[in-house]
C-alpha cells in the first residue's frame, strides 16, 4: 500500500496522509484501493479496502466517513458519536464536506478524486480538520468555514493541498470563472482562457486556494503539487475516467 504524507512543519504528533490507488482489492475500473462507497465498487471490495488501509497505517479509531455534497458545511466531530457499527458504509451518515476535531485519536477524513483535499493542522498539534474542495465549494467558501471552527489564531494553523487536478487539465467554462469572480475578483489570476469562441479555460484550484487561505490570514500553505488527472498510476480521476475509485486523505493527532 502507497501513500503520500504532507511535507510541511507540522508537530510530531500531528498524523496525515493521502491514499493512492495502489494496494487495495478491487477490480477494474476500481483498481484497486479504492474507498468510496458510492462509486458503483462491489462494497465488499471497498469494506475490505478500508480495513487494509486502517491496519496499514495503524488509524486509532474508526475515521468520520462523510456524506459529501458539495456543500460549505464544516462538522465539528468532536462530540459526535459514531455509530457502533464499523465501517466505511456504516458511518458516511454525517453530510458535510469538512470535519474538524480538538479531540486525541478522532480521525477526520475527506474522498477525492480531482476535487482537492485540503488538511488542516495548529501548531500545537492539538486541533486538526480536512476538508473537500471541488470547485463548488471552494467558491461557495469550504475553506472559510473549515478554518472557523479552529479556536487557535489564524496565524497559527498550517494547511496542506493534497492531490488534486491540475490547471494542466481541469478546463471549465466562463459561467465557473464568474462565479469565482464575483466572490473574489483576483481569481481572474486562476483562469487560462483556452477557447475565445467557446469561452473555455484551464483552472487552477490550487492557486485559488491560496488565494482564498491568505485571505483569511493563513501563511503557513503546503502542498499544490500534483495532478490526479495526469498521474494515472497514483490516482483515480473523475475527470479523466468518469467511473473511478476514490483517495482518502486522512489526519489526527495522537495525545502529546
């Protein structure tokens, strides 16, 4: 099993991570760790996919499965209650598109597939949160949400993008630009129009994101370096494959 672990500063008992497509058990065009239930993957395959991946990387406790909308809804899982069944079909009941924690060992968790994942961690290693940012929500302010459930100062929390399309690939229409545009104006900066007639462009997620983070006063920014479209052998791809699997990107904090 292969996965990638942020570069960034973050305290030693800060744990984080994302999943590749390697090491799993499903079948074509799942293949083969893939982690999302609602894929059309033989639930079998992605129950024991997740069983795989909390043994492979000693997850403490059963992680916060969402059911991810879309939505710029950020849940605090600190005094959420699971429930006693385990598994990732069993607990994706929590709708919602981030999930924060201040709790030791209480593992937040986001499915991506192109849209980016972006973790959240403080200094003092004793908040976390991860968060889905497809474009809708990234617009619509996911981020924004996410980082005001932290109680710690602005200044004080470090975010990693994890692997997401690039602005190699990710191409959009004029209606997406204003959307971004009318919220922020120098999302402009993020377009690279590609088609006059049809009014096409190449987003960059990933620079807006930044932009949207130092906004709020984050300067500790990581990650942005990947492209889940044209690296095939790491990472499922909607964009590219349409029916595909999905990655985990995972963070807690062990008691310091």
């Amino acid at each position: 099993m292969k996965s990638i672990s942020p570069y960034w500063p973050a305290p030693k008992n800060i744990r984080a991570f994302t999943t590749t497509r390697k090491g799993g058990v499903s079948l074509a065009p799942f293949e083969s760790l893939n982690l999302g239930s609602r894929t059309g993957d033989d639930l079998d395959h992605v129950t024991e996919n997740c069983r795989r991946l909390i043994k492979a990387e000693q997850i403490p406790s059963e992680p916060y499965w969402l059911n991810q909308t879309h939505s710029t809804v950020a849940l605090d899982i600190t005094e959420v209650e699971l429930q006693p069944a385990i598994g990732i079909i069993a607990n994706d009941r929590f709708e919602a598109d981030a999930s924060y924690t201040r709790q030791a060992k209480q593992v937040s968790v986001v499915l991506t597939a192109d849209c980016m994942p972006v973790l959240f961690c403080s200094v003092n290693g004793d908040e976390v949160a991860a968060a889905h940012a497809g474009w809708r929500g990234l617009c619509n302010g996911i981020l924004e949400q996410t980082i005001k459930k932290f109680s710690c100062p602005k200044n004080q929390i470090l975010t990693w993008m994890g692997p997401a399309i690039s602005a190699k690939k990710f191409e959009v229409g004029g209606e997406v630009k204003a959307q971004f545009e009318a919220i922020d104006p120098q999302a402009e900066q993020a377009f690279t129009l590609i088609n006059q007639t049809e009014q096409k462009y190449l987003a960059d997620l990933y620079l807006i994101a930044r932009q949207r983070l130092t906004a709020m006063g984050i300067n500790k920014i990581f990650g942005g370096n990947f492209c889940t479209f044209t690296e095939q052998d790491l990472f499922f791809s909607y964009r590219r494959e349409n029916r595909t699997g999905r990655m985990a990107s995972m963070i807690w904090f062990e008691n310091p």
